[in-house]
C-alpha cells in the first residue's frame, strides 16, 4: 500500500508540475496525465482491502485524492470520484467483513 500511495503522491505531483510549467501545451503534460489516472486507477483495489484503509489514511492520501475532485482533466477527476465511491461503499465493506 505504501508503495502504491508515494507512486500515486509521486505523479500527483509531477502532473501538477508539468500542468504549470507547460499551461499552453497539452502535449507535454499528456504523459503525466496519462500516469496519474494509471495510479488513481490501481488505487481502486483498496476497496477490496477495507481493513487497510486507516493505514491510507495514515499515509495522508485522502486529501490528494479530494483534491483530484476538481482536476482539468475530467477523466481524472471522474476516477477520483470512482475511487471514493468505491472506498465508500457499504456493500462492498460489508461483504469483505463477512468473508
């Protein structure tokens, strides 16, 4: 997991970067964007894993992710959306409690 969140933190913050230092030109943040979406992606498995998520939260990954709630990229934004959803969902919680 932590691997997984400093990845996630890492392209964050490149995308960040490279969106500011390139405003005008898309095409050389596009690979960057392309990376982040990856990672909020993969982070979707920790729905399966609820008893992690106090560690995510350790890791302070939660405010980055609300922060992806309002990106340019309305793809990336959409993923965080889905991400959180999936990490809030009662039923997908509760079936990993029972088995």
């Amino acid at each position: 997991l932590r691997k997984l969140v400093l990845s996630f933190e890492r392209r964050y913050a490149a995308n960040q970067a490279a969106r500011m230092k390139h405003a005008d030109d898309p095409d050389k943040f596009i690979d960057s964007e392309v990376d982040l979406d990856e990672d909020v992606k993969k982070l979707q498995a920790l729905a399966g894993y609820p008893d992690l998520y106090p560690e995510f939260v350790r890791l302070n990954a939660v405010p980055s992710i609300l922060g992806l709630l309002s990106h340019d990229n309305p793809d990336i934004a959409a993923d965080a959306v889905e991400l959180l959803h999936e990490l809030t969902d009662a039923d997908a919680v509760e079936s990993h409690e029972e088995g």
